[in-house]
C-alpha cells in the first residue's frame, strides 16, 4: 500500500465516523460571513504570480515541520506578508490537521481559504462551506474519474471553487476533460513523495490559456518564482519553506521583494 493510499483509506474512514456523529443536515456554519463568489480563482488571476501560503505543521514526507503552531498566528503573517489566499491542511493522521484549523484561519484573515485535505466524500464539501472555505483540492490520484466529476460539479454548486491536483499528463487530461478552471501541478508524486519542480514546466504547453495554473510543491526560493512567472503560471503554493521560518510575514515579504526586482 502506497502512502496515498494509506491516507485515502483513513480518510474514508474518519469521514464515516464524522457523519455518524453529525449527519450533512446538521452541519451549522459557526456565524461568519461566507466568502463572496470565485474569491480564490480571483485572487489566483490577478496580475502578477499569486502566493497561496499554506499552514502545514508536519508530513508524511517531511516529518515535524512547525508543531502546535497556532493557525490564527500563521494566518495573520501570511496576510500581512501579502499573500492572495491562504491553504490550511485539514488532514489529521498524517498533517496533524483539522477542521478546527479552517475554522479559526476564517475568523482572523479575510483571505480566501483553501480546504487542503483528500477529498473523498461529499460530506467533506459541506464541511469546507460552514467552516469557510472559498476553494477546495480535489486530486486526480486519488479519485476515479466519475467520483471526481461528481465532487468537481458537487462543490461548484456549493459556491466552491476546485483546484484540481495533477502530477502527469494522463492526470493533467483527465483535469481538461472537466473543463477545470484551475490546476495545481504538484511536483511531489504521492505515490513516492519524490520531488521534481520540472513537472509543472513540462506540462504547461498542454494547458489552454484560459485555464489557472498553480504550481505546488518544491517551490523555496525567489529566482524559481521568477522562473514560474515567466512562464506563465498565475500561482505557487509555499508550505513548507514558509512554516520553517522564525517569521512567516517577513520570509513572505522578502520572497516577494525579490520577485519584483
């Protein structure tokens, strides 16, 4: 059993232990506002490459990165280093995430949220909405194509937008064929958590120009974001190099800074 797969079964089963305890009906926002329309997919095509920063204590790769971190601390840098949306993992077994971490991220920033979890079920799209995401991932390795139809048109009609995850072609084929609106290229393969920053340039020629790309994983220094802009991709998505700095907000500002230069 692969670690993705390993993640995805305990995924399926903490999802059936969460909606016994409370059913999709009886899921109650918490009193904040709902995020307006297409905030994250707005916040990624504006001009210029878009920082989506991510809150991400630890994983399966590598191991402890910032341990009991608070979110609304974190959340608060990344808005003030001039991030375009922010990215919680939500996952528990192997992130040492939580729902709870969403939660309190909508409480202090006004940044779109992106639920960063393995999304099996749609029970986790109506968890992503009360507790107030503007956009959830949805993996193509981790879903076949009829489930990831499904949960794709399941969360654009709850107000969602969808980063759909590919990592190769065939994925990145299957992404087109939804017609989905943004796409994450994430370096990492989940199936052996290897990492290789060349497969998001390798397969932007086959992505239509209308279409958001993200570039996940991998992603650590100022001159690989020149590289990703020049390019053409509209985003990066920085956990890991951001969440090992003393300072979040100045790390952010200074990668920033040195993208403008």
């Amino acid at each position: 059993m692969s670690v993705l797969d390993e993640i995805l079964a305990s995924t399926r089963a903490e999802v059936e232990e969460r909606r016994a305890a409370v059913p999709e009906s009886a899921l109650q926002p918490d009193g904040g506002d709902r995020p307006p329309p297409h905030a994250f997919r707005d916040a990624l095509a504006s001009p210029g490459l878009a920082i989506v920063a991510e809150h991400k204590r630890r994983s399966p790769s590598a191991g402890a990165i910032r341990p009991g971190s608070s979110v609304a601390e974190i959340a608060r840098a990344y808005e003030h280093g001039g991030a375009a949306a922010i990215s919680v993992l939500t996952e528990h077994r192997h992130f040492d995430g939580s729902l709870e971490d969403l939660r309190e991220a909508h409480a202090v920033s006004r940044l779109p949220l992106l639920r960063k979890d393995f999304i099996v079920d749609p029970y986790q799209l109506a968890e992503a909405v009360v507790a107030g995401a503007s956009a959830v991932l949805l993996i193509v390795a981790a879903l076949q194509p009829a489930e990831l139809r499904a949960l794709h048109d399941d969360a654009r009609d709850r107000g969602l937008d969808v980063l759909v995850e590919v990592h190769d072609r065939a994925e990145l084929d299957v992404a087109l064929a939804l017609e989905a609106e943004i796409v994450g290229i994430n370096n990492r393969d989940l199936r052996d958590f290897s990492v290789d920053i060349e497969r998001t340039f390798a397969l932007l020629d086959a992505i239509p120009p209308q279409t958001i790309v993200v570039a996940e994983s991998g992603i650590a220094s100022a001159r690989q974001l020149a590289r990703l802009r020049d390019q053409g991709v509209h985003a990066a998505l920085i956990g890991e190099r951001l969440m090992r700095e003393e300072d979040p907000a100045l790390a952010l500002c200074a990668l920033r800074a040195a993208l403008a230069v």
